[in-house]
C-alpha cells in the first residue's frame, strides 16, 4: 500500500485549497477512502469518508459544508477541497484506508493563518 498525500499549503483564513492522495498497491475502486488529520499536539481526527464508488460521503461536524472530499478510481486518487478554511484547519492531512488511520500515507501540512 502506498498513499502519497500532496497539495497542502500555506493558506488565508477563509481561503480555499484542494489535497490530493495518489495511491497505489492495493484495489483503489474497491475501498472505501478515508482523510484525517492531526494538529498539534493533538491526536488523529477523522475527517471524511467516501465509499468505493464514490456514492456516499460523510464528514466530521467541524468540516460538513466547507470540505468536499471525491475521487478519481480511473486515477486511482483521492481529493479534499476545503473551502472557508479556518484557523483550526491547520493541522498535517493524512489520507488513509481505514478510518482510524492506521494504514495512511506520511502526509501533507496546512497551514491557515493570516
């Protein structure tokens, strides 16, 4: 398995930015996808889900109608737009094949702040 996470960034409160995870090694359009994240000095928060065919997505309280999570199986990529980004937001982005993180790529960092 390998996730190779990218786009993150440096980024205006209220700003907009989209992840990418390239993935490889594994059924990619069989599998549900997950992303989750982890400020600083805090543990791993799961962030969204989507199924295997894309069909179904979900999200935690604090980023349901600001982030969009979908995929590309015939790219074997995932993406997270996030959008009307806040301060909090500002952690390392992960994505992942289980929701708890354990099988997840090394990351990539964003940053909101003015």
């Amino acid at each position: 398995v390998q996730l190779v996470e990218s786009g993150g960034g440096l980024v205006q409160p209220g700003g907009s930015l989209r992840l990418s995870c390239a993935a490889s090694g594994f059924a990619f359009s069989n599998m549900w996808m997950y992303w989750v994240r982890q400020a600083p000095g805090k543990g791993l928060e799961w962030v969204s889900r989507i199924a295997s065919n894309g069909a179904f997505t979900y999200y935690a309280d604090s980023v349901k109608g600001r982030f969009t999570v979908s995929r590309d199986n015939a790219k074997n990529t995932l993406y997270l737009r996030m959008n009307s980004v806040k301060p909090e937001d500002t952690a390392m982005y992960y994505c992942a094949i289980d929701g708890g993180g354990a099988v997840r790529g090394q990351g990539t960092q964003v940053t909101v702040s003015s």
